[in-house]
C-alpha cells in the first residue's frame, strides 16, 4: 500500500460516518493545468461549461497527448458563433443556447485513465488549435505558449479561461470558460455507507488494485 492508499484510508477512518461524502485533499495525486494533465490513477473530472466571448465556434475536448489524438466524445461545442448583444460585444455565448455537450447538457464528465498524459483542446478550425497544456503550443500559430488559466476556485476545482487565437489573436483570455472538479473515480463513499468502515475501506482499495487496467 503507497502513500496515497494508506492516506485515504485514514482520511476515511477519520472521517466518520458524518464525513462519508467528503474525499481527503490527498487521495488526488498528479498534474493538472498548464505543465499537462496526468493522474497516477483513473480519476473522474466533472466539466461545467460557463460561457464563451468570441466569434469563433469552439469545440472543447481531452487530447491524449501520448497518442496525439483527440478523445470522443468532445466535452462541449458551440452551435453558433454566440448571440452578444448587449452582454459583452464579443459573441456572448451560453449554454444550452449556444453551447452544449454531447448529451445537450451544460455538464458534463471524463474519466482520465491512470500512467496517460492528457491536455484539454480547443478547436476552433483551421490552425486555431489551442491546449492547456503551455507545451504543447509551441507550434500553433500562437507565439504566447499559454492559452489557457487554470483558476483555483475551491478544493480540486478549477475555472479553465481561454484564448481562441481569434481577432487577430487579441489574447483576451475570455473565448471560452469551463468549470472543472477533479474526483476520484472510485471507491465510491456512499458505497461504504452502512459497513464495516475500515473493513469495507480496506477491500475497495484491495480490489481497486486488483481491477487495474481491467
Ligand atoms: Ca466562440
Ligand atoms: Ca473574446
Ligand atoms: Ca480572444
């Protein structure tokens, strides 16, 4: 058992049953923002789409970037160029609007596989290809490496601001805005609700370990 397990089990120990729904800070290991996307383990990651200033039509997904291949389905998509007036003068776009998911919701969620270097894309046609990843710009048009900011805004939750490269690559760090909540995929508490806790503790992570890569 590393670090990682050990302190989750204690976390949860500690937590109570009181605490069930809350995961320690600890059990989240890896990178995510501008040096790249990476857990150690598959971890879950909610998306929220906020809102979007720019004329471009943007399409938001994860890219492996071991592979260099874009994952499907994206994450959200804009179905027009945004209604504006008299919001912000830069193509206002909101969700369900003008921007959906897949499913045509305004949240959505991808799984990261554990050991895989992932970064968000932001394509806009063209050579308007954007990543979170600063790295991975380096050849775009862009000659500034970061079109996107990750923001801290609570425990594991960033807000994820981008430049499109649009009018005339005006970097105004506004084109497109996600929410994101990094989780862990599993154990899942609720499932220990009701059971021996750290018993029930001690057999997901077992069985975890086992069912890696399954
Ligand atoms: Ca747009
Ligand atoms: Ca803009
Ligand atoms: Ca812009």
């Amino acid at each position: 058992m590393n670090f990682t397990k050990t302190a989750t089990v204690l976390g949860l120990i500690a937590g109570s049953a009181m605490a069930l729904g809350a995961m320690p800070a600890q059990a989240l290991e890896g990178l995510f923002g501008n040096d790249g996307i990476f857990f150690e383990e598959d971890t879950l990651v909610d998306f929220w789409f906020l809102e979007s200033n720019g004329k471009f039509k943007s399409t938001l997904s994860v890219y492996n970037a071991d592979t260099n291949t874009t994952v499907n389905p994206f994450l959200f998509q804009e179905a027009a160029p945004g209604y504006d007036v008299p919001k912000t003068g830069d193509f206002h776009g909101t969700c369900p609007q003008t921007v959906t998911s897949p499913a045509g919701e305004c949240h959505t969620w991808f799984t990261f596989k554990g050991g895989v270097n992932y970064s968000l894309l932001l394509n806009s046609g063209g050579n308007n290809q954007v990543y979170s990843t600063n790295a991975l710009n380096l050849n775009s048009q862009n000659p500034l490496m970061q079109q996107a900011e990750f923001t801290a805004m609570g425990n594991h939750i960033y807000q994820i601001a981008w430049d499109d490269t649009g009018n005339n690559n005006d970097g105004d760090m506004n084109d497109f805005f996600v929410k994101a909540e990094i989780k862990k995929a599993v154990p899942e508490p609720a499932a220990l609700a009701g059971l021996g806790l750290v018993a029930g503790t001690m057999t997901l992570v077992r069985r975890r370990k086992n069912n890696k890569g399954a």
